[in-house]
C-alpha cells in the first residue's frame, strides 16, 4: 500500500511537472516570446531579415571602398585583407601600415564585442517589438558612430593629406562595422556577414552545386542562391557608386550614416506578426 501511495505521488509530481512546462511553452508562444535568430526565421520577419542584411551590407561595402581609397588602402571592415596587410608590413618594415591595420583590428574587434555584449545582456526570450527596440538601439550607435566619422571627414578637408586624421576616421569607421558586424552575427545566419563576403561566396558556391529545383526552405537560414547573389552584388555596387561619385562630391561620406539610420524605422515600422 505504500508503495502504491509513494508511485501515485510520485506520478502526480511528474505529471504536473510535465504540465506546467508544457503551460509555459504554450504560454511563451502564445505571448510572442522568442529569441532573435527563430524571431528572424519567422515568414513574417523574412522581408526584414533581408532588407536588413542588404542595407547593411550594402553600409559595409560603401565604407570600405572610402577607407580604401582615402585612407591608404586599409579596410574598416574587410579584416581579411587588413590581417594580410599585417604580415605585409612586418616583413617590409612598413611602421605606419602597420599601425593602422593593427588599429583597425583591434578597434573593430572591440566594436564586435560590443554590439555583441549589447545584444546578449538583453533577455534572450522577448516580444518581437522588444527585438525590434534592441536591434534600433544597436543601429542607432552605428548610425551616430559613421555620422562622426562623415563630420571628421568633412570638416578636417582632404584625408590623404592629413595621416593623423586618416587614423582617426579608421579607427571610428571600424569601430562603426565592428558593432555591425556584431549585431549581424546575433542573427545566426550561417556564413552570412554584412561586413565579409568570403563565407557568402563559399556558401554560394555549394548552393550552386545543390541538385537543380532545390529549394531555400531546407537550406539552414533560408540563404537562397538569390539571396547570396544579392549580398554579393550589393558590396560590388556599393564600391562602384564610391569610386565614381567621391571626386566631384564630398557628401558621399554620410551615405552609410544615412542608410543605417533608415533601417530604424524600418524596424520600428514592421509588424510584429
């Protein structure tokens, strides 16, 4: 009889256990409480996820091409190249180049782990709009980070004559893609990143090679051949635009300031559901 009494409770107990976690699920989907990456995987926020990660990449490739052609051919962004750039300049004594990419480095190191910090001391489970409020937040700091950096450039005259400011606007425009950079990869989109192409292509490259037909809704992320093909071009025009309109017009170094603050109310804008 004990023993009967002693399963009855013990059955009891783990069958309210089961409920009131099964309650909980239900009652978090029902609130709307996700994490980012399965808020971002949702239909609804697909239209978002891709403008998004357009803009954005489209934000990097235009920075880039003005450090690159102003500021002696180091990226804010492309750490690839400026981590070559690195082994290039110890070998030839190059002090100054050095300096800068070594700066860049660890400027926009410290940008990743900040936006990075940001987004995980948020609740991880939350409402679409709180998603969307944090997600303003971190683009607001980049939007204020390549406003200074267009102020400093406009305001100082020409960088090529002017080596200090040339690392001071380094070091703010890689500051700027570093918290990008961190905010992009919080979305968990595999070998997707605004700031780097290298991991799109190679993952364009093996969508390529998928059987014909197959489709996005079973690839990890939804990162469709269209997709990647998008990203890439949009890093491309962006180099294009730079290179063609920086001689005769100097606005065009608060382009990217301007196409991050866009994107808050686009955020802001969008539905939760």
């Amino acid at each position: 009889m004990d023993t009967g009494r002693d399963t009855g409770r013990d059955t009891g107990r783990d069958a309210g256990r089961d409920a009131g976690r099964d309650t909980g699920r239900d009652t978090g989907r029902d609130a709307g409480i996700v994490t980012l990456p399965a808020l971002l995987r949702e239909p609804s926020q697909h239209t978002l996820r891709t403008r998004l990660v357009l803009l954005l990449t489209f934000t990097a490739g235009w920075t880039d091409a003005l450090c690159y052609l102003k500021l002696d051919k180091v990226f804010a962004s492309f750490m690839t190249g400026n981590i070559l750039y690195v082994g290039i300049a110890l070998v030839q004594g190059n002090g100054a180049l050095l300096v800068r990419v070594a700066l860049a480095l660890a400027v926009f190191l410290g940008g990743a782990a900040l936006g990075a910090a940001y987004l995980g001391r948020a609740p991880q489970s939350r409402s679409p709009r709180a998603w969307h409020g944090t997600l303003a937040w971190c683009l607001a700091l980049e939007g204020v980070l390549l406003l200074v950096f267009a102020v400093v450039w406009t305001s100082g005259g020409d960088p090529t004559r002017h080596p200090t400011t040339q690392v001071v606007l380094l070091v703010i425009a890689a500051c700027a893609m570093g918290v990008q950079g961190g905010l992009i990869g919080a979305f968990a989109i595999p070998d997707v990143a605004s700031v780097a192409l290298t991991g799109t292509v190679v993952l364009l490259g093996q969508r390529l090679a998928q059987a014909p037909g197959r489709r996005g809704g079973g690839q990890p992320g939804g990162t469709t051949i269209p997709l990647l093909l998008a990203l890439v071009l949009s890093y491309t025009l962006a180099a294009i635009l730079v290179t063609v309109a920086l001689p005769p017009f100097a606005g065009t170094v608060f382009v990217p300031c301007l196409i991050v603050l866009l994107t808050i109310p686009l955020l802001l804008l969008t539905p939760d559901r």
